[in-house]
C-alpha cells in the first residue's frame, strides 16, 4: 500500500509542511494536534475542554485514514503546565481505559502561548480496515 496522507484543513499544515497523519500501511501516524477547533479556528481557554477538542480532531484524523480511537497502540502529550495533569489524565483516562495505550506525558511550551496542550498518537490499523 502506497503512503496516504490525510488533511485537517488547517493552513497551519500548509504553512509548517505536515500532513495531520499519514497511514504507511497498517500503521497511522497523527501528527501532533492542538485544541484548535479547525472548522472555526478558535480555541477555548481550559485545558479540560482543549484535551476534548484535541481527542475530536485526533478521532477524525483517524477516521479519515481509516482506523479509531480503539486501534491507538502509542500516546504522547505535552502540557504547558504540569499543574494540569491532574485535570487532563482523567480526560485521557475516558478515552483510552479499555485499550491503554503505551504513553509518555511531558512539560513543554508551546508556538501559540493559547496552547495547554498537544497530543500525538500513533495507531495501528485492525484487519478489515485497510
């Protein structure tokens, strides 16, 4: 199977030259991705509702390149503050408490001082889905 890749939309991808994933094969690679709400290009204030916003633009980009929340084998996220790790893991938790992923949290900052938060995963395609 030949490399796909797969677009948000975002002018961001355009302007930095990424893909939101590529799927190589049985494997879906999503690159990391913000709380921006692409379809009006805002973002809210909390960390709480952009660790949601990010988990519906991780499971579309996966949707599109043909795999789910449910194939993700790999997770990692970056905070702006450690001080809302105790808000995001929870969140993270709903998401991922059936599969548990293999997963690194780190500390970092970030482009746009807006940003709480990214998380990047890494899926693997069931049978049947490619």
């Amino acid at each position: 199977m030949a490399r796909r890749l797969v677009s948000s939309g975002s002018s961001f991808e355009k302007l930095a030259g990424y893909s939101r994933a590529v799927v190589d094969g049985e494997w879906i690679f999503v690159s990391g991705t913000t709380g921006f709400d692409y379809s009006r290009m805002a973002i809210s204030k909390g960390v709480a509702a952009q660790t949601e916003q990010c988990f519906r633009n991780i499971a579309a980009a996966l949707e599109k390149a043909g795999g789910s929340l449910a194939d993700v084998a790999r997770v990692r996220i970056f905070l702006a503050s450690r001080k809302d790790f105790a808000t995001v893991a929870p969140i993270v938790g709903k998401h991922f408490a059936k599969i548990r992923p293999a997963n690194t949290t780190l500390v970092t900052g970030f482009v746009d001082p807006r940003m709480k938060i990214e998380i990047e995963v890494t899926a693997k395609r069931a049978k049947g889905k490619r």
